[in-house]
C-alpha cells in the first residue's frame, strides 16, 4: 500500500504570551491508502494541532514553522491559500468533536451538504440534492428525504455527527481526518458512530486519520496507531504489537493508568506534569516523569528506535532490546482495594421525582412537566460507594442535586441519616449541608476564578460554623491539603495557578473541610486525561478508606465504575432500571438496557491489561 | 485667610472618585489576576497614548474642582470679605487669559475687533472726528506698537514655543529611554509621543496666549480658549460622575434579577422596559424642567451663582443616571443568569452561603469586568449627551460653561455673516479629542478584558 498523506519534520509554533509554544515539534509519520491510522495522547499533547497543521486551519495564535505536509506528492504546506481551498473537503476531509457548533444552525441539514457538493463538483440542482439524499442513507439517517429539510436543532447529537460525517464524505476524499469524533458523544452513539465510520472508511477505501485520547477507541478501530507527548510521537506500532508490548515507558504508563476490574490495587499515575512547550529540550521529555529514567535520558534527546521491526519508541532503553509484553499489577491483591464491610444505612431515597414544568404564554400557565427524574430509589450505606450509571439526560446529575436539596425534589423521601430532610424548610437544612458534600465535574467551572484557594475552602466552614474561628480552620485546611497532596502554599495562589487534576485536588478538599459523610461525585473524572484521572480515583479510594466516607458516584464511564463502586444502579429516562452489586450488574446484566451499554463500551484488549 | 474654600458637591464626589480609582488600581497591582488584563490593556500603544491625553483633560478637570472665594481687599471694620466669584485652580492657573474680554467677536490672533464701531480719532489731522472702522482690541495684540509687526511677534511668539517643545522632547526622551529599562512591555514610546504631540500644540499656545486671543473671542468678548478648557470640567464630572448613581443602580437590579429568576426577575424586566421605552430626552427635559422651579423657589440655599449652577450640573447627572442603567442591567442580567448556573455557585449552594454573600462574594467580582468596559463604554456617550441636551436646553445651567452651552452659542453665529466659526470649531475639536481618546481606550480595555482575545487560548 502506498502512503496517501506524509508530514515530515512538521514543527508548529503558538505565539504564547510566555513564548513560543512548539505544540508540534518534528512529528513524522504517513497514512496509508485505506488504513486507519490513530494519533493517541493526553490533553496539550499537540494531535489536533497536528490536525489542523495538515489542513492549514490553525488559530490565529499559531503557524506552520517547517516541515512538510505531502498528499500524493504535492506539500500541502506551499499550496497558496486558493489552491488549498480546493484540497479541503475535496480530497482532505474533517469532523471535529462538537457535533452542536460544527454545524451552522440557521441552514438545512441539506443545504450543508449541498453547499460541499456545490463548491468542489458542481452539477445541476436536482442531481446534487439525490446525491445529498443518498450520503444522509448511508451514514445511516432514517427518513433522509425528510431530514433533507430540517435544521441541525432537530436533530439529536448522534445524528448531527452524521450528518457532519455525510458533508465530510460528500466529495469523496481520500483522506479523513477525525478528531475526537465521539467524545461528546453517549457509548451506546459511540459505538454506532464508530461502526459507521470504519464501513464507510471500508467501503470507500479511504485513509483515516483518527485523533483520540481513548485507548479502547484505538483498540476498536486503528490499524496503527501513533502515541503522542509533548508534541512529539514518542511511540509508533501496529496495534497487536502496540497492544500486546507497548514499548515506550509513557504508552505503558497509560495502560496501567486505566481503570478496570483488574486494576483491582492503586492505580498507576505518571508523577508530575507535562513540561512547558516554551522551553528548548535536550534531554528526553518525558525524564521527569520516568520510573527508568538514567543520566543519559538527562543528558540526550532520544530519538525513534525499532526494538521490534515495525514497532518504534523514542527511548533509550529500546535502542538495544525490545520491552516484554504488557503484566498486568492484579496480583497487588483484589480484598485491600474495596472495603466490603457496610456500615448501618446512610442515605435512602424513595420514589424521588423531579419534575420541572414547562411554562407558555404571558400567564406561564404550566402546560406539562418535563421529568427528569421520575421515582428513584436508592440505599447507600455508609463508606460505601454506589455509582448512578447512565448517558447523557437520563437524570442522573440531577438527582444527586436533588439528594442533596440543590434542586427541591417534587415528590419522594430522601432520608438522610433517619431523617427525612425532603421535606425540611432551608434553615433546618444546614445541620445536614456539612454531612453530604458534592464534587463537581469540569474542575475549571466549580471554583470561582476571582477568589484565593483558602477563601475557597474557609467558605464552606464559615458558613456552617466548622471550627471555632479562622485561626482553628486554617490549622485544619493544613493537614487537610496534605489529604489530598496539594502542596502547603496552595493557600495563597488563584485556582487558574493550578492544573486540572490539582484543581479537582480543591474540589474535592473543599468538600472535604466540613467534615460530610457522604459526596456526590458528580463525573469527577470525565473532564480529566487518564493519568490525572488515575491520581483521583486513587485519592478518592484512600479517602474512603480512610475517614469512612460515602460516595454516590454519578458516571458514564463503566470502566471507573467498575474500579470504585461497590453498587450499581442504572438509569435510563428519568428511572433506574437494573440495581445491584458492581459484579452482578457488569458481569451479568439482567436489564436490556445494560446489556447494550455494556456491549457499547470500547474496551481495551485483555492482553493490553493482564496477559 | 487669603482666601475662603468653597466645597462644591460634585468637587467632592470628583476627588471622591478620583480616589477611588487610585484605591481600585492600588489593590489590583496587588493581585497578579486582577492586574492581569489591565496589563494587556497597557500593553496597546493607543491604549497608552489615549491614557495620557484622558490623563491630560484629567488634570484640567481636577484643577478645575478645587474652588475658593478670595479675599476682597479689606474695606472699613468688621470680618473678612471674600469675593462673590467663585474661582478655581484652573482659574489661577489660566490667568493670564482670564478676564481680558473683549467687547464682542475678534477672530483667532486677531488685533482688531469682528465689527465694526464709530470710533473717535484720537491722533493725526482727522482728530476728533467719529470714524466707523474694525476697533483695536483691548488686550489681544495690544502691546504690539504697530500691527505691521504682528507677523514677526506671532512667529517669534510660536518659534519660542517650539524651542521650548524641543526642550520638552529631549527631557521626555530620558524618561522613556528610563522607563523602557524598566518595563520594556509597555509601549512607552507611544504614551510619549502623544505626550509631546500634546506639548508641541500647548507650549506655542501657552507663548501666544497671555498677548493674543489664540481661539479668538465669543460675543460677550470672553476668550474661547478659557471657555474650552473650562468646559473639559463638566463633560468630565457627567461622565464619570454619572456612572456613580448609574452603577449602583444597574449592578444590583441586574444581579438580582439573573440570581433570583421568578418574580423578582419579572418585575425587574418591567421597571427597565418600561423606562427604556420613554423617551430619555423626554424624561430628562421634565426632570430638569422641574427642578428648574425648585431651585428658584430656594434661591436662598445658594451663596454664589456657582452653587446653583454646581446643584444643577448635579441633578444632570443623577437624572441621565437614572435613565441609563438599563442598558448594564440587561447585560448583567444575562451575566448572572449563566454564572448562577455554575457549579461554584452550586457548590456555595451546598454548604448554605446565604444569597447576599453569593451576590457579593461569587457574583460581583466575576462581572467586575463587564462593569469596568461598560462604564469605559458609556463616557464618551455621556459627553455627547451633554452637548446635545445642554444645546436642547435642558442641560446644564446656562451660566455654566460647557460644550453644550458653547456649540447653543454658536447656533447664531453660524447665521451670521461673515460667519463666526471659531467657538464651534473649538468646541468641537476639544470634544472630539476627548470623545476620540475615550472610545479607542474603551475599544482597548474591551480587547484586554476579553478573554476570547486572549492569546494561546487554542486548543493542542
């Protein structure tokens, strides 16, 4: 097969503020005819600059500084901007991770298809609009006559990307670029997303070049795959070899990072943080955060070894011999990881309904309710975990507010402690505000940006009166950073100082300083990359241990499910429809539903984790 | 004493807020995220070259609010007399072209009056006989012997203006040279050219004035440059003060009805509907109107005609207030709306802050930024709204001094012939480098405050 796209030596500089930011730093690879090649790599790792370096989109902020970008022969790179207008959509198409924004919400599904055909194929109205038809069939939109017409509001996200999909493939390019194509999207759409893609990649012969941070999506449809750090490809295999025997010590990391079953002790984390961009590097980038690292690593920059024949990594180490494959830290001993003991009952939820009316006219006559929640019930026993399952809207963010009296319940007990605190007026509420707690998911969101990290977590104790006066509570916030592994200076600082897993650190500090016995986490981990996600589901897990404390764990992930919950229940359109222990529930779904969230789930191959 | 302070409401309102930007800009270098965007802002050479000249029109206007009565020279027994004419530092500063009035028009540098008068001959054959002709002036180019040498004086007068420029830029030069050294991201360069662009224009006029009318002279023969320097203090204290009754008014209806939605948010949108479909002119003229009455009504409140015309200017600025907040209130509305969905305000929830800290503790500061462009937004409009109501009539008392009252005059002198085009244009000019200066320093403080502009914001 020959190569369709080359970049070689492409290097893209940001103009920061604090320098030049080299996002992409001599990245080589080539996509070859009808293969799907994935780039994989945490948040700032430089893949979607990639991207857009070889679609000529970047920022404003950024440029192409050198290299090369070869489709068929021609670099990209020195087309002039009219000639390359010609390239994009034609024979290089792309879909980005928001469905919502990437299409323009005041024309037709079809006249955004219509308008690509227009611009590189043009042929009579009649002829273009049976095209347009025939594209929203095959990426699988029932009635495409009658989508034809409508706008992208009426649409739901699954079908919005399909549409995106259809307007990208309009022209048939030859190459594909995908950047995190489904992670806006639900498993269960994920995985019909995925499956379209690689048909029509199949059907087309086209190449794909697939951007993502999620190694099951990598397991589920690349043929190779690339491992991108700190702008450079550090690792770059075929995915049996990439999955049986990583070879470079970050890929390795990354999987045992993972949560899952298996992962039955402490997670793996990679220590510290990716380095600065703005800095010149002669020492191998990812030293300060190796286990392996030796003064040659310090001293060198590696460059790509082939240990394996067609498997390259950028370390040292596999300049002479090639890694073993992957072994799997199971043994560390499943009994420690979860505390099985339950205490007496903590929470107890019956029938809990929310349902928020939908008001019309001058008068906001209440014409119907929406329910977002529509009678749950759950038990939660104390130093326990039970993690609230389901996709996007199904109600499960909103009955932890409403557990927690965030949003007041329109029917139902919840039961907190043997007291029904549903129906409590707000003042005889604050006894039971310092009890339970919440976590939030976008750490970015949940801390406000104007104020110091000690006034973030005094608040809370100010409030419900938790220690006798300033003095005391800052004496606690003391020991009670070092819980949580912020460094004691942290108090003085702005939460923008901080990165994201640091600021989910405060977060969860914060809930932490008015003592509660039982937080809802809501998605604390799903704005977060693997590694830092590992750091907090292992701070979370040592927390529990430790003072006893209940989780009500709201997530999509199954995989962290699987790790932190002792109970599952599953909720689908405002009703749990299957509860039970975290192994009956996974291992055999009764519940139709769980079944084909079960089934969505991308997973990474067992040889990848445990061999 | 020598003289008698006179504390004049918006004088003190004025330092007032004077010092309170200080205090604002103290506690912002203080906090590196505060200080942040107005960094950015200073980092445009505009920003900094319309910094000094709003800067400049600044200190006229300071000078300008410090007011005194002088003592009278002392007559017979009893206490000390002070003068009913209230003056200022301004005054002291410009007095040298304060007081020489003319009897009517006389054009810029001019010696001779704009019309013409029968006049007695003094000297020469024709003594005594009546003569209608363009009379000599009093004080503009009255110490020349003969007007032949009126060329070469105004150019003298000009040069040395110049040399004295030159002085100014080589000095100025040090300071930037220094102050680059010191913040090399400050565009220096910029503020100082404006500066001395600035110098360039005054120090020629500053050698011609106290000899010739440098803007010529109004029908009542008052020097237009006095009149538009004077002017600067009004449009100024509108401006600024203005935004006092408006902001209080706007950040608290605004909050409170985006944080507390329901009713509170109805009746809200209500009051500002309804007072955004009255017309402001309409409004403002009944209220002024009104209070017109009232004041004459109290005349033995006031001293001086200056504490009328101060009480008046006052009012203005409470009335236009009241009938522009709405605009911010809608925006922080929408503002607040959003933030109280965010989970920090969730999570303030969840351990039961009461909702006057949230308002003031999570809210306020996190549309501080809006606030700060929108008043940067709304002073030029308030200086123009000035002019326009004070030219309607409904502005500012007309023995006050301001733009407003300047381009009313020029109304009829536009009429007539030949032309008298000098009072506007120098109204005009002045206004428009003020209005100018504000709105590309507002379009600066709107760039630096937004955090869309903010440079390495892509995504990697």
């Amino acid at each position: 097969m020959s190569a369709v796209l080359q970049a070689q030596e492409l290097r893209t500089v940001l103009d920061t503020t604090a320098g030049a930011l080299r996002a992409v730093d001599g990245v080589n690879f080539e996509l070859l005819e009808g293969e799907c090649f994935a780039l994989v790599g945490e948040s700032g790792c430089g893949k979607s600059m990639t991207a857009l370096s070889v679609m000529r989109l970047l920022p404003e902020a950024a440029h192409v500084a050198s290299g090369e970008v070869r489709l068929d022969g021609t670099d990209l790179l020195a087309l002039p901007e009219a000639a390359m207008r010609a390239v994009r959509g034609r024979r290089i198409a792309m879909i980005f991770q928001e469905p919502g924004t990437a299409l323009n919400p005041v024309l037709t599904v079809g006249k955004q298809i219509v308008e690509v055909l227009d611009r590189h194929l043009p042929q009579p109205k009649a002829v273009q609009q049976r095209k347009a038809i025939e594209l929203l069939r095959a990426v699988g939109i029932p009635e495409p006559e009658r989508r034809f017409d409508e706008y992208p509001f009426q649409l739901s996200g699954g079908q919005k990307q399909r549409v995106m999909i259809a307007a990208a493939l309009a022209v048939d390019p030859e190459v594909l670029i995908a950047d995190e194509p489904t992670t806006a999207l639900d498993v269960t759409i994920q995985a019909q997303i995925l499956e379209l893609l690689r048909r029509l990649q199949r059907e087309r012969r086209m190449a794909l070049l697939l951007i993502t941070h999620d190694l099951g999506i990598v397991a589920q449809m690349a043929d190779r795959v690339a491992v991108m750090y700190a702008g450079e490809i550090v690792e770059l295999a075929n995915r049996e070899a990439f999955f049986r025997a990583p070879q470079h010590p970050y890929s390795r990391k990354l999987f045992a990072a993972l949560p899952s079953r298996q992962h039955a002790g402490e997670l793996a984390v990679i220590p510290g943080q990716v380095p600065s961009l703005t800095r010149r590097f002669v020492q191998c980038r990812f030293v300060e955060r190796c286990d392996f690292a030796f003064d040659r690593c310090r001293a060198e920059a590696p460059r790509l070894y082939e240990p394996v024949p067609g498997q390259r990594a950028r370390c040292f180490l596999r300049e002479k011999d090639a890694a073993g494959p992957l072994v799997s830290s199971v043994s560390q001993g499943a009994a420690e990881s979860k505390r099985t003991d339950a205490g007496k009952l903590l929470l107890k939820v019956d029938e809990l309904k929310v349902h928020f009316p939908i008001r019309r006219g001058i008068l906001k006559r209440t014409i119907g309710y929406v329910r977002a929640v529509d009678g749950v019930s759950l038990e939660l026993h104390e130093g326990r975990t039970l993690a609230l399952v389901g996709e996007s809207g199904c109600g499960k963010t909103t009955t932890g507010k409403a557990i927690l009296q965030l949003i007041r319940p329109s029917a139902g007990k919840v039961v907190f402690d043997e007291r029904d605190i549903g129906s409590l007026p707000g003042a005889q509420l604050r006894p039971f505000r310092s009890a339970m707690q919440i976590v939030f998911q976008d750490p970015y969101a949940s801390l406000d940006p104007r104020m110091r990290v000690a006034d973030i977590l005094l608040e809370g104790m100010r409030s419900l009166g938790v220690g006798r006066d300033d003095a005391e509570r800052l004496d606690r916030l003391a020991a009670l950073l070092e819980n949580v592994g912020l460094p004691p200076d942290s108090l003085q600082r702005y939460p923008h100082e901080f990165s994201g897993g640091q600021r989910q650190r405060i977060a969860i500090a914060r809930a932490l300083a008015v003592e509660p016995r039982l937080i809802v986490c809501d998605e604390p981990t799903s704005a977060l990359d693997v590694s830092v996600q590992a750091q907090i589901l292992n701070l979370l897990r040592s927390l529990q241990r430790r003072l006893g404390i209940a989780y009500l764990f709201i997530t999509h992930n199954i995989a962290v499910v699987d790790y932190v919950a002792h109970e599952v229940a599953v909720m689908r359109e405002g009703r749990i429809v299957e509860r039970g222990s975290t192994d009956e529930v996974l291992r055999s779904p009764k519940h139709a539903y769980t079944k084909t969230l079960l089934a969505a789930v991308p997973v990474v191959p067992a040889a990848g984790l445990a061999s | 004493m020598p003289f008698l302070p006179v504390f004049l409401p918006t004088d003190v309102l004025f330092w007032f807020l004077i010092a309170g930007v200080a205090g604002y800009a103290a506690y912002c270098l203080r906090r590196p995220h505060l200080a942040l965007p107005w960094r950015r802002v200073f980092r445009s050479g505009v920003a900094l070259a319309c910094a000094v000249i709003l800067a400049v029109f600044t200190l006229a206007a300071l000078l300008d609010s410090v007011h005194f009565r002088p003592r009278l020279p002392a007559e017979g027994s009893g206490g000390p007399a002070y003068s009913a004419e209230v003056l200022s530092l301004l005054d002291l500063a410009l007095s040298g072209i304060r007081g020489k009035n003319e009897r009517t028009y006389s054009a810029p540098l001019a010696t001779r009056l704009y019309a013409k008068e029968v006049v007695e001959v003094r000297e020469g054959p024709d003594a005594g006989k009546q003569v209608r002709e363009y009379p000599r002036l009093r004080y503009g180019g009255a110490h020349l012997a003969s007007e032949q040498d009126w060329v070469g004086d105004v150019f003298a007068r000009v040069g040395a203006g110049l040399v004295a420029a030159c002085v100014a830029a080589a000095l100025l030069g040090l300071a930037v040279r220094r102050l680059r050294r010191r913040a090399p991201d400050v565009p220096w360069k910029a503020g100082g050219a404006a500066l001395l662009a600035l110098l360039v224009l005054a120090l020629p006029i500053a050698f011609l004035a106290p000899y010739y009318h440098v803007l010529g002279t109004d029908k009542v023969g008052q020097d237009v440059l006095y009149l538009a320097l004077k002017s600067v203090r009004v449009s100024l204290i509108i401006g600024t003060l203005t935004t006092l009754v408006l902001l209080p008014i706007a950040i608290a209806l605004g909050l409170m009805a985006g944080y507390f939605r329901g009713w509170v948010d109805d009746a809200i949108q209500y009051v500002y509907t309804t007072l955004n479909s009255i017309p402001g002119v309409l409004l403002i003229a009944a209220f002024v109107l009104m209070l017109q009455v009232f004041l004459e009504r109290h005349s033995e409140w006031f001293y001086t005609a200056a504490e009328r015309a101060d009480a008046r200017l006052l009012v203005l600025c409470v009335v236009l207030g009241i009938t522009s907040w709405t605009g911010l209130a809608r925006l922080l509305r929408g503002e607040a709306l959003k933030l109280s969905q965010l989970d920090f305000v969730q999570a303030a929830h969840a351990f039961g802050v009461p909702d006057r800290r949230i308002l003031s503790r999570h809210l306020l500061p996190n549309v501080a930024h809006i606030v700060i462009i929108s008043v940067v937004m709304d002073f030029s409009g308030l200086v123009l709204a000035e002019a326009v109501l004070s030219y309607v009539g409904v502005g500012v008392d007309p023995a006050t001094t301001s733009f407003g009252t300047m381009i009313n005059a020029a109304r009829l002198e536009m009429g007539r012939e030949p032309i008298v085009w000098w009072s506007l244009a120098a109204a005009f000019v002045f206004m428009f480098v003020l209005v100018l200066a504000a709105n590309l320093f507002a379009d600066a403080v709107r760039d630096g405050f937004d955090p869309r502009v903010r440079v390495g914001g892509a995504p990697a």
